[in-house]
C-alpha cells in the first residue's frame, strides 16, 4: 500500500498537522462526509465516514491513535488545538458564512491556537458583487486589479478572534491557486482533493 506524497507538513507539541497529495491509505484515518456545512463532528461517531460532517473534534483521551482529516481544494484546513482536546475543520466561504468556526463542539475545546493550511488567498479569489451579501460585517471583500478579491483567511482569522479572543493564530502562507503542487478547483475544476491530517501525539 504506497503512501501519497507529503506536501506540508508543521509540528506542533502536540502533533503534527501534514498535508497529503491524496488518500495518505491511513487504517485509522476518520474522515467525513463534507457538504460544505456548518456541522462538527466528534471524533467517535459512529459510521462517521457516512455522517455529514464539515470538522472532527475529539478529547485528548479520545484523539490517541486516531487521525483526524479534512480534504480541500482551495478552500481552508483549519486546525485548532485547545485545552480539551483538538479538531480539523474544512472551512470554505459556506462554512465561514454558517459560522463554523464557533461551533459548540469547537468551543468546548477551549481553543487556545488555530492554524490555517494551505489554501486559496485573497491574491486568487475573484468574487462577484452579489458575494457580499454572504458577509455583510466582513471589510474583507476589495477592489482589486479591476476585479472583486475576497480574503478567505483574513475572515477567518477575525471570526476566531471575535469567538476565542485570546486564541493564537498561524497561516501557512501557501496559495493552492497560486502553487500547482496542490490540488485547486479554482485554477483546474479538478475532483481531486488534498488531504490535511492531525496526528496527535500521545499526552
């Protein structure tokens, strides 16, 4: 069973966050099925792979041995790491514009700090005028180059501050547009995914 190339990959004391070029073929990897909702799933679901789900949270005690994983293309892996425990979240413009973020199984994690795969930027993300309506309190869609640029990360990152206001807040700085090693549906209308991943380390 080959393993899927590594694209990215960041540690942290209490795991590692990495991003595969595909199904990294993990046995205890636990994935959701995402719609683009505002829905966060724990960890020990039953039949999680059917459940319609657009994060996965679990307790420490619940998170030794599984990998938590979110597929994207172009839109945001957001991981957040809390006292409680941890969660993976795929946070597209729906998911921001439903309030993902502030989900109460998120918060009752406690999250103390965030970090934001690779993902479309703003430098990428053309929107039209009508899309302002998905986010009426954000000053985060812009005149650009003629065009509408709406700056997905930057949103996210005030939606954590207004919901954890102490929470600590990383981005990777990678621009799935922009950089061809990762898959885009923007750029290429492609059906295939990256797959960011949290392996917990035992606590």
């Amino acid at each position: 069973m080959s393993v899927s190339p590594i694209l990215f990959e960041k540690a942290f004391s209490e795991g590692i966050f990495r991003v595969y070029d595909g199904d990294p073929q993990q046995l205890n990897l636990c994935v959701s099925k995402q719609t683009h909702s505002n829905i966060v799933l724990n960890v020990l679901t039953p039949d999680l792979a059917l459940q319609e789900g657009d994060g996965i949270c679990g307790q420490w005690n619940e998170l030794i041995g599984p990998i938590i994983a979110v597929k994207t293309a172009d839109c945001l892996p957001v991981l957040l790491i809390g006292e409680r425990g941890a969660a993976m979240v795929h946070a597209g413009w729906r998911g921001l514009a439903t309030g993902i973020l502030a989900n109460r199984n998120l918060q009752e994690l406690k999250p103390r700090s965030a970090f934001i795969g690779p993902c479309i930027h703003s430098c990428c993300f053309e929107v039209t005028a009508e899309f302002k309506q998905h986010f009426p309190q954000s000053p985060f869609v812009t005149q650009a180059d003629g065009s509408l640029r709406f700056d997905l990360v930057a949103e996210a990152q005030r939606q954590l501050l207004a919901t954890y206001p102490a929470i600590k807040i990383e981005d990777s700085g990678a621009c799935t547009y922009c950089e061809t090693k990762y898959s885009s549906f923007r750029r290429d209308k492609t059906t295939r995914r990256i797959w960011n991943c949290f392996l917990p380390l035992a606590k």
